[in-house]
C-alpha cells in the first residue's frame, strides 16, 4: 500500500498531543489587529485544542505527525 502524503501548510498549522488531541493556534489574530483590544490580542496568543467534529480530517491530513 503506497504511503500517504502529508498536506505542508497543515504540518506547520497543527500538532497532535499526547493524549491525540489536536492543538491549533488562535483564529482572528493578525488581520486588523490594531483595532482589537490589548486584552483580546493578549488571549489570542496561546494555542487551543480543535473541535472535535474537525479532529479526523485534519488527523488525515498529518498522518505521520
């Protein structure tokens, strides 16, 4: 069986916990961020983990991650 490619741009946007979570950065961050408040910016920063109804296609795509 021939081995499955992973998509790039989602090999730089995700990562698998431990656990097979799937951890994402902050939506909404860059784009017309001067007119978001400090506090907004400030909780965007950190990373979340992906809904779960969205956790088996982007699994597929980073299958060796």
């Amino acid at each position: 069986m021939p081995k499955q490619k992973t998509h790039s741009s989602s090999k730089k946007r995700f990562k698998v916990s431990g656990k097979g979570k799937v951890i994402t950065p902050y939506a909404y961050k860059k784009h017309k961020a001067e007119a978001k408040s400090p506090k907004r910016r400030r909780q965007l920063r950190g990373t979340q983990v992906a809904h779960t109804t969205n956790e088996k296609r982007i699994k597929k795509m980073i299958p060796y991650k």
